[in-house]
C-alpha cells in the first residue's frame, strides 16, 4: 500500500472501532520502564502509536519532548482531546517510513505488527529505526512471539531469531526476552527489548 491507502485503511480501522490491539492505558511492561528513567529531557518518539496511551503517561510524568507519530489523525485527535496542553508540533502525522528527525528513545507498542511482514517491510524497519535514533539512543518495546500468521490477518508475529536478524546489524541487544509482566490479556505472547543503537 502507499502512504494515502494506508491512511485510509487505518483511519477506517479507527473510525470502526476495529481496533483490538487498544488496551485502554499504558502498558504495564512500559509503564515500569518509563519510571525507572530520569532524564526527563529525552527525545522520545512513539510511532505507529494508536490513542498513545504511553505518550499521555510520559506527558504526565514531565516528559515534555515526547512525539507521537501516525499515519491517520484518527489517534493523534483523540489523544489531543485527552491532553489539551500535548503541544500540536508533538503530534505528527505521517508515513514512519518517510519520517526524518532524531530521537533518544523510541517505544516499541504494536507497530511492528502492524505492517505486512514482508522482509522488505521488516529489513526497512530496522533500518529506519537506526536512522531515527542518535548513536547509543535506544529502542525499547514490546514484540509479539505468536507464529507469523498469514497475511491479511494482524497483529503479525514471529519469533524471538527472527527479530534479531533485522535489529543486530544496527543495535547492540541489552536484553530480548520473555515479559514478565504483560497484561493477563498478552501473558506468554510478548517479548520486552532493549536495543541500544550502535
């Protein structure tokens, strides 16, 4: 799809409300790694980033420079109506895969998922990725560990090798393993990453 099918298949998706992967608040894996950071002045970008329940958790812990990235205005509306103050140059819409900034920490929450798993698709992210963040900035998030289903049929999946294969030749692994403390509703489905750009 191009950037105008993909708005408008996800800005559908919102406006159906088909929009499974929305657990109405922070997730706790990301919620107990944000308050563990201290450095509220970090550049953090949230792409793919739904009703950014995370970016409303950061803004209200102090953390002013957090950008939320979407390719539909369904969410980055939503969360305004949530977060008046949220400054509006903070909400980007637009293609991640076109998106040219850089950042000190990137949240990782149902994005990978999204797109159609390709190796194009995935190869691009890692590379994209490693452009967006500065040299030892991080990426951090959640990745599903269910079998890669077909396509068509999201969230997508795969395994915990294969996402190492597109984020090693970019990132330094600091840790990629089972979580522990997902939501019942994912227990035993995600693994919770650290990367550190190299």
């Amino acid at each position: 799809m191009n950037t105008s099918e993909l708005e408008n298949f996800w800005t559908n998706r919102y406006k159906e409300q088909k929009t499974g992967w929305d657990i109405g608040s922070a997730s706790t894996p990301l919620k107990n790694y944000i308050d563990q950071l201290e450095n509220k002045e970090l550049k953090i970008l949230i792409p793919g980033a739904g009703n950014a329940y995370e970016a409303e958790y950061l803004f209200n812990q102090g953390f002013n420079n957090v950008h939320v990235l979407d390719i539909s205005s369904e969410p980055l509306t939503a969360l305004k109506n949530r977060l008046a103050d949220f400054p509006n140059e903070q909400l980007i819409k637009g293609n991640f895969f076109e998106h040219d900034s850089k950042y000190d920490l990137i949240f990782e929450q149902t994005f990978f998922c999204s797109f159609e798993p390709t190796k194009e698709n995935r190869t691009q992210y890692g590379i994209k990725m490693s452009q967006l963040l500065n040299v030892g900035g991080k990426l951090v998030g959640l990745w599903f560990k269910h079998p890669l289903v077909e396509a068509g049929n999201r969230p997508f999946g795969g395994t915990r090798e294969e996402y190492l294969s597109y984020l090693t030749p970019y990132f330094k692994n600091k840790t990629f393993e089972a979580c522990y403390n997902s939501i019942e509703s994912r227990k035993d489905q995600e693994l919770f990453g650290i990367f550190v750009r190299k």
